[in-house]
C-alpha cells in the first residue's frame, strides 16, 4: 500500500456550546468522541468508555465507514493527536493536548504555533517513507463551527455542513459573529493572514492539518468534509498549490443543500472526491438515516472509501461490511 | 529509503541508584535523558533542558551519532515513548507513560502487557508500509542493569556494557540479586517464562520492542549494545524465528571486555554488525574518549551508522560529521 492513512483528533469547547454539535450523546460527551473513534477503528468497541459508538437514535460513528474500508483494503492508520481532552488508548502520535478555546470569549488557539511545527516536522519524517500519498482524516466535534469562522474570516461565503439533518446555521452564524466581535474583526477581514484567522478562531486539527501537509510534499487526500475547506483555505492562502490536493467526502457532504461544499471548494481551487455510499437498503434504521442527512461525513470516512475503492473494492462492498459491523455492534449492545 | 528508524525512549528508576548509570550529568538527571536525545536529533540542542547534550567531561551523547548518520542518509525517524518521566518536545508516538519500578524492591513493569499490546498494534500497522526494515534504537539510563537482570533470569551468563570505561559490574550484580532475592527466583528460573522476566526486571523500552516485533514481520534491526541482547532473548524465548533479527552496534561494544555481547549473541543465535567508528583522530578529547571506552553505544548509534553505510557513506564519513555536530555544540556552548 502506497498510501498512509493519518487520523487526527481534535476538540474545541465550541463542541459544548449547546445544539452546535450532535457528534456525542450530550454536548458534554462530545469530549470523549475523538478519543472513542479512534479506539472503535481498532478494537471492537472503544476503550475510554464502556459503550457502543452508536448514538440513542441508533445513528453510527462515522468511523464504522473508515472501520469498514480498512478491513477490506488493509491500508495502515496512525492517530495522531492533534489536541483532545484525554490520550487515546491506542498508539498515536502526540502534537499537543491542548484543546480549541470558546471564540467567543477568548483566541481559541494561541497554540497554534508549536503544533504547526511539531505537526511539519512529522510530516517531514514521512515525507522520506516511501510512500506515494497521505490521507489525512479528522475527528472533532464543533469543528464544523471552527471551520467556518475561519472561512469567514478568510473571506468565504461559506457555510459548513453538520452531522444533523437539521444545520444549526443559525446558531452557529451568532456564535461565529460573537467571535468576530470580540476579536473586532469582519468578514473577509483575516484573508491575508490566514495564521491570525486559525489563531483566532480555529482548532488544533485545523493547525496539525495545516502543518503535516506543510511537512509531506507529495499528495495529500484532505479527507472530510467542509471542515477540509477551512484547512485548504488556509493552505492556498500560505501560498500552497493546490494541485497536490485533493478533499474527499461522502455523497451525504456534496448533496447538503444547507452547506456550499462544492461552490467553495471550486473557489478555494481544490478537486474534489465524493464516495458513492448508499444506505438506502440497510435492513438498519440507523443506518438508512444516513441517507435522511444523518452523520454524513467524519473520521475520513470518505478518504477511507477512496483508498478501498483505489484497491478494487466497490462502494457497495464497503456499505456490506458498514452492515456488517453494525450488526455486530447490534449483538453486542443486547448483551449489555 | 525503505528502512524506517524507530527511537524507543525508557526510563527505569534503577538509573537513579548512585554509580548504576552515567548517562546524565547526575542520578536524578538520568531521568531527562531520553527526551532530550530525542529533541537533540530534530533540534541544534535539547529543548526540555537548557543545555548542551554533552557531560560535564565533554563526553557527548550518542546521539550525535545517530544525528550524524541521518543527516548524511537523511533516513526518517519515528520517536516513541515506551515509558519515561517526560514527554519530549517533539512529535512521537505514546505507547505509555510508566517508567520501570527499583526492582530491588517490587515488580519492575506490572503493565508489561498493555505496553506489548499497544506497540505490537503499531507495529502492525508499519508492517502495511512499503518498507523492507525497521532499525529500532533506545535511549534507557539503567538499562544494562534491567537487561543484565532479564538475561540471567532467562539463563544466561551475560554481562551487559556499560556507558562508563569501568564497568560498575560489581554493583549492577548485587542490584539484581537483591531483584532476584525480593522475586524469590533464581539465575535461569524463568528460562521458560519471558515475559514473567520481563515483568520482574524489565524496563518498558524493551517491552515496547518486544510489541514492536512482534507486530511488524519483515526485518528488524535492534540498534543497540547490550541491552538488546534482552530483547533478542525474550523474543527468541517467545518462539520468534532469529533469522530476520539483526544486532547492529558499535565497535566499542563488541570489543568491550567487561561485557559479552559477543558470546551471548552467539548463544542466543542472533547476528551482529558492527559499526567500524575511530574517533580516535579526533581534535576533541571528548570524542576520542569513546576510544577508552567512555558512552559506546546508544540512540541506536550503531544501527543508524548502518543505515549511512547502506546509503553509501562510509563510517569516515560518519566520523567526520560527528566532529562537525561536536564542533558545533562547543560554540554553542562557549555563547552561554
């Protein structure tokens, strides 16, 4: 395999501001999300705590869809700890354990600095590995919010997508303008200083993102959603090219009419790959909700599908084994 | 360049006995050892002490060598915490946070098998990697203590170096008896249960390469002196197959009389490469101190000399790029 999966978790307090984030039961436990996700891609079940990645609707992680392409297509994963509340309890690779501040009351990454440059120098490092490509996925819930800030502030008129069907757009344009007041900054204001944009308003995965692409030269597959706008963003504005770039995501992402992925992505200048899932079949409620603009996107999931598809898999074969682990998640959830 | 250096930081509090270790300017400075090794070969100097990596006797770290060889076959390194009192400044990748216990007085490593387990998932995932080898070098105060007590709890009549011209042989024996005397065993008594050696006397450097190869199946390179004579024999105990293992060290080691890394290769069935690096020409006393037996080994010296040789440089050159970096430390040095 000549590609390197990393998966890199974050959190930002912007998570615990109430209805911004779904990605966890309660705003509280959208703490431990990042950590649970990386341990459900190589344990049956996550480690910190004792419960099924599966929320009370029934709705899986994302991360079943990256489990599920890495059992078919066997490609190597490091986690990479960006910035979280707790250490996963799986090997990764630590950058920072500082987490993203509440914009609204503070510069939500003073950080960012230092992770850049331990997160470059990582990519360094791999950058010698023969491989050809890194495929970089995220965890982190509220980074949807993050992300757009930062677009905002660099000049976009964007809006993210969100893992409800419903986009708190509302909710998360008045936290965002909050922020702008406190930092006494408009629109399009930071879109020359795209590390003051990150400083104010971003979150650590945005920075280790930002600085393993600085560090590896060779392709980088962006793999998330309108998150991945934030970090391609401010890469161009560094003066990247984009032509080593390119952001996969899921169907579910492209087709969200509350969200502009395509519209800035073709603004930003980046290509994109949309993986052709469908659960419309799934004998799974959970499941088949994905198709109604639950989840969609996260842990790389689309990025995942590339990399099995790349390795003669079928989107289809992917969603089997989505089923499959699912139903495995099922049996387990009846012996509790 | 398809080998990838591993660099294994541990920490034992047998370092702190007085006399046991010289790998820091005191007993209690031992402890910063390992992370400021690391820092040293991504950084002009460590970050975690303000100080040049080099005794008060100007006798330098080994990782100058290390340092040296990278810079001349830029190969890439993966710093890993198997378990120290501190985190490095510089990205790696966290198997634990637990130094070993004074095995004098209780169980050394009781979490042996959290260590083994999580780098063996790390090691797994290198294996999908399109590489060829791993060269797997550590930075341990104390270990030859640990690992002289693992070899003879297996049955072995080992002496392990020492990073000091006299050998504190002596003291190093009466340590571990007073090991085997409070675990109530006997030299060779554990012959049959390596990791119950391991948990008794270990250190968690050597639980982490034990996971490591145990993870990754393609060839290894333990980058070590003595101290990876414990590995070799643990994972020899354990059922490996020795024929794609390999010892790389340096000259001072194999021609270490106090020691008998020679003989217990042999006995163990593991080859051995040499590092051929003179510094005896050198214009710094420091350096060519390493003629009269003082540091040796360390940092994986040997095996990332090793990795310059199959580079095409030549252990010359090495040498000549080590008086480069130690020249280099000396203004440092003289500006503070």
């Amino acid at each position: 395999m000549e590609s390197l999966f990393l998966l890199v978790l974050g959190n930002t307090e912007i998570s615990t501001i109430p209805g911004i984030s779904v990605a966890g039961a309660t705003p509280e436990l959208t703490k431990i999300t990042p950590v649970a996700d990386a341990e459900y891609l190589f344990h049956e079940k996550p480690l910190t705590i004792d419960a099924i990645p599966v929320t009370p609707e029934g709705h899986p992680t994302p991360a079943i869809i990256t489990k599920a392409a890495k059992e078919l297509a066997d490609f190597p994963i490091i986690v990479i700890r960006g910035g979280t509340y707790l250490a996963p309890l799986v090997p990764h690779v630590h950058i920072s354990d500082v987490v993203g501040r509440d914009f609204r009351k503070e510069i939500a990454l003073p950080e960012f600095g230092e992770i850049i440059k331990r997160a470059k120098l990582f990519g360094e490092e791999l950058n010698k590995l023969p491989i050809k490509e890194l495929v970089i996925g995220e965890s982190t819930p509220g980074g949807t919010t993050t992300a757009q800030a930062v677009l905002w502030a660099l000049g976009y008129e964007a809006r993210t997508s969100s893992a409800s069907p419903n986009n708190p757009q509302e909710l998360k344009e008045r936290v965002i303008m909050e922020g702008f007041n406190r930092a006494g900054i408009e629109k399009g204001q930071l879109s020359e200083k795209p590390l003051e944009a990150l400083r104010q308003f971003g979150d650590p995965m945005i920075a280790t993102v930002v600085g393993l692409s600085l560090g590896f030269r060779k392709d980088i597959v962006l793999a998330g959603g309108t998150q991945m706008l934030a970090v391609s963003a401010i890469l161009k504005a560094l003066g990247e090219d984009m032509k080593r770039f390119m952001i996969a995501t899921t169907r579910w992402v492209v087709n969200d009419r509350s969200a502009t992925f395509v519209e800035t992505a073709r603004e930003i200048g980046i290509i994109t790959y949309s993986a052709d899932l469908d659960f419309s079949n799934s004998k799974f409620k959970g499941l088949r909700d994905y198709e109604r603009g639950y989840v969609k996107e996260g842990v790389g999931a689309g990025g995942a599908t590339w990399l099995a598809v790349k390795s003669g898999f079928s989107p289809e074969d992917v969603s089997e084994k989505v089923e499959e682990l699912y139903e495995r998640l099922m049996r387990m959830k009846s012996l509790t």
